[in-house]
C-alpha cells in the first residue's frame, strides 16, 4: 500500500446492500397487500362445512349443510368448524411461506 492511501473499508458494497434490503422490504410489503386479497376455502365433514379465509387470516364466510346442524349432537358441528379453520389456517400459513420465501431467497428474518 502506498503512503497517504487510505484502505478500502468496502462502503461502497455497504450501501448496496442497504439498498438491497430496503428494495427486499418494499417487495415484501406488497406481497403482504397481496396476500391479503387471497382467500382459501377448506372443507371438513366430507363439504358438510366450508370455511373461506382470506390472506390476513379473517374468517370472510362460513357456509353450513343443514344436515349437520344436530341440536342433539353441537360439538360435532363444532369439532367440523375447528377442524375446517385450521386446515385454512395452515394453507395461508403456507402460501405467506411460500410467497415470503420467494422475496426472501429462504432467509430465516424473525417476524414473518
């Protein structure tokens, strides 16, 4: 090295990949809008009750055969309704993975 040079402390590759990730968290923010509007419908009871999910994890509607309305008999209907929001559950869970996974290139960011 030459007298009155400065070493290289790599800033410059410091700055790219600050841009790098700001570009990676605007990806990120609209893949999350986007899965928002996404919606998974999961049946339980062989269609007896059907579940629509949307990406943010709501319940947007909930759909029941009149035959597995039983007064008699509620926590079956009960059982079919969890069983049928949780395998909804586990699809968004999934597809925000999936979708998160893609932006990401597999990196483990807490939070997401």
């Amino acid at each position: 090295m030459r007298a009155g040079k400065k070493p290289k402390t790599g800033g410059g590759s410091m700055q790219a990949q600050l841009k790098q990730v700001q570009a990676m968290q605007r990806e990120m923010e609209e893949a999350q809008a986007s899965l928002g509007e996404k919606e998974i419908t999961t049946t339980a009871g062989g269609g007896a009750v059907e579940v629509t999910i949307n990406g943010n994890k709501e319940l947007v509607a909930l759909k029941l055969d009149k035959d597995v309305i039983d007064p008699e008999d509620p926590e079956m209907l009960q059982d079919l309704i969890i069983a049928a929001v949780n395998e909804g559950m586990r699809q968004i869970d999934e597809m925000v993975e999936e979708q998160m996974g893609r932006i990401t290139g597999g990196l483990n960011i807490p939070g997401l």
